[in-house]
C-alpha cells in the first residue's frame, strides 16, 4: 500500500524527531553558551581549538537549517517568520566565520569590522535560541500535547498527502481522539507507541492478560 512506503523526506523527518536528535539539540545548546562565554574570556586572537569548536558549530547549524529545507522545501519560507530568521542567522553565521578565521582582513575599514563583529555575536546568540527552539519542538513531538484533548503529535509520512507536493509542508500529523483528519499510519499505530501515548503498567497487564487468554 502507498501509506507503508517511506521517502527520503520521511527518513530525514524521523532522524529529526529521533531521541539522539534531542540529545544533539541540548548539547549544541550548551556548547553554544560555552562559545559565546569563552569569546570574552580568551585572549586575541583565539586558539586554534576554539576556532575549530566554532567551525563545527556553525557547520552544525547550518546542517540542520538545510536539513529542514530539504525536507519542507518552500514551505520552510512561508510557514514561519522565525524561519527566515533562522535562515539569516545560519548566513550571518557563515560570514562571520569566515572573519574568525582570518580571511576576510576588515582591519582598514572601521564599519565592516564593527558589521563583522556584531554578525558574529548575533549569530552566536541566534544559534542558542535555534537550538532552544528546535529542543522545544522535539520535547513537543516526543512527548504530546494535552491541549484540546490532543494526545500528541506523530511524524507524517509523504504519501499520507493527497498531493506529493504538500508533503514537504506537512512535516507532523496530529494525533488525537477524532477520526477525522488522522492519517492511515496515525490510525494503524498503536496507542502505546504514539508520542502521547502512556505504556502502563495496566496496559502490560492487558496485554499479558489477553495473551493468556488466547
């Protein structure tokens, strides 16, 4: 059937909402307050470790902002402002490492070293509330909403939409307790494994109960 078929949209999607994921979201949280402390504590100019941790920050960041074009696609522009934001930022981000490492010499012009400086820490500032945010989403995905009796919310696939094109701006399905607007893996999944969903004690009781029964 065409719901069991699984894209590369929905692999990237499942990757995203994945509890590695949220880990990776806490830990660049961290390092990024680590890197914008640090940057006012170490001496001019930087050591070398510190310039790499910045490189494989922003190259994280910038991962993840791709990523999520890859998989929302135009949709990523239009569903949100913070998006575009975002995007702004991981660009600031970009060039203003680019300064970090000593390429680009704004040393004679007193207005582009001050526009560097202050893309850089604005950068680095927006990188700790991106992944804020993004940790935010995750713990929303993994752990459900309760809100208008709203159980949770599941990763979508591709296929679930009547046109291929949506897909890419249907990134979540709601699960709740109304037939309607669920899609076919929503309803064929089960209760326990849903994102909202509570494994019990009494539901294992159920379970071993039922089974002893057949």
């Amino acid at each position: 059937m065409s719901h069991d078929v699984l894209t590369l949209k929905d692999y990237l999607s499942i990757v995203r909402f994945s509890r590695a994921y949220g880990y990776f979201y806490g830990v660049m949280v961290l390092l990024s307050l680590v890197v914008i402390f640090l940057s006012f504590r170490l001496r001019h100019p930087h050591p070398f470790w510190f310039i790499a941790l910045e490189g494989i920050l922003t190259m994280l960041f910038s991962t993840e902002i791709f990523l999520q074009i890859a998989v929302q696609k135009g949709m990523y522009f239009r569903s949100s402002m913070f998006n575009n934001v975002e995007f702004a930022l991981c660009v600031a981000s970009m060039v203003a490492y680019v300064e970090v490492l000593g390429k680009l010499n704004v040393q004679t012009y007193e207005w582009a070293d001050v526009l560097i400086i202050t893309l850089r820490y604005t950068a680095r500032a927006g990188r700790v509330f991106f992944f804020m945010r993004q940790r935010a989403r995750y713990n929303m995905s993994t752990f459900g909403l309760s809100l208008n009796g709203l159980q949770g919310i599941h990763p979508k696939r591709s296929s679930d939409c009547s046109d291929p094109g949506d897909a890419a701006g249907m990134e979540l399905d709601m699960v709740g307790g109304m037939d309607n607007g669920q899609s076919q893996w929503a309803s064929d999944t089960p209760e326990w494994r849903k994102p909202g969903g509570a494994f019990t004690s009494d539901m294992m009781a159920l379970d071993i109960g039922s089974d002893t029964d057949g």
